[in-house]
C-alpha cells in the first residue's frame, strides 16, 4: 500500500473505533501527541478529550447511523472524511437536553497521520437539526418548515 492508502485504512479505522466507542483501538491509533483543535467546550484537546467525546456521543445519540460519504487523501499525510449522521439524539449530551427526536447531521473531518497514527483532527458540521429539534424541546414548540 501506498502512504496514502496506509493513512486511509487509519482514519477509516479511527472513525469506525469512534462511532464503537472503541477506546482500545482509539488509544492504538491516536498519537500520545495528539491534538484535537475542534474539540466542543469542556473537552481537552488531548487523546483523553478526544474518548471522553466519543464517549459523550455514545450517551447522547442512539440508532447512530454514520457513513462515510468521501474519504480523500490529501498531500503531507493528511486525510479529508465527508460524512453524514443519522441519529436519535435520546439522551443529554454536548450540553444539548434530550430531544428524542431523529436528526441528520453532516461534517468534514481533516485528520493529520504521521508513523501509522493520528496526530491532529480539525472538523465543521452542520448542526442545525440538531439545534432546532433541541429548541423545540426546550421551548416547548414544534419545529417548522416554512
């Protein structure tokens, strides 16, 4: 395999392990140097930040269904992951109540890989399902489309 496919099937793994909350194989695949620079609030930038996260995202979302809609490697050891969620968002999480309503959310991810590990992850996502179901359930109302 080339690097690039190297770093490929590393990322894929790391997605996979995160979605699993597979701490074993994170902690395998996540550089002791690591740095997550899109870590949400409260969450250190560090290996530690990035599974208690995974961690958070196991209680807050349930009948997770991620893809992984483009997986790109790029130059300098770096790997681009297009990918959508499709989720119940069934429990408290990110400091989001509970809506228990299904949601959709998209991201891109950017992760770094250097000597067969991880080593830097820069994400955005498109919450705005999310959100809206969250302020409906705190203001009580229902969300609208028009």
């Amino acid at each position: 395999m080339s690097g690039s496919s190297e770093d490929k099937e590393i990322v894929r793994r790391v997605f996979d392990a995160f979605y699993a909350v597979d701490a074993d194989t994170l902690r395998e695949l996540l550089s002791p140097d690591f740095v997550g620079h899109s870590m949400p609030p409260g969450f250190s930038e560090d290996q530690d930040g990035w599974l208690e996260m995974a961690r958070e995202w196991g209680r807050g979302f349930s009948d997770d269904d991620t893809t992984m809609d483009d997986l790109l490697a790029a130059e300098e050891g770096r790997v681009v992951v297009r990918f959508t969620t499709r989720a119940t968002h069934s429990g408290d999480a990110f400091g989001l109540q509970a809506s228990n309503r299904k949601v959709t959310m998209t991201g891109i991810e950017i992760y770094a890989v250097a000597d067969g590990r991880v080593t830097d992850w820069w994400a955005v996502m498109d919450l705005t399902e999310l959100l809206t179901a969250t302020e409906a359930v705190t203001s009580g109302a229902s969300p609208s489309l028009g």
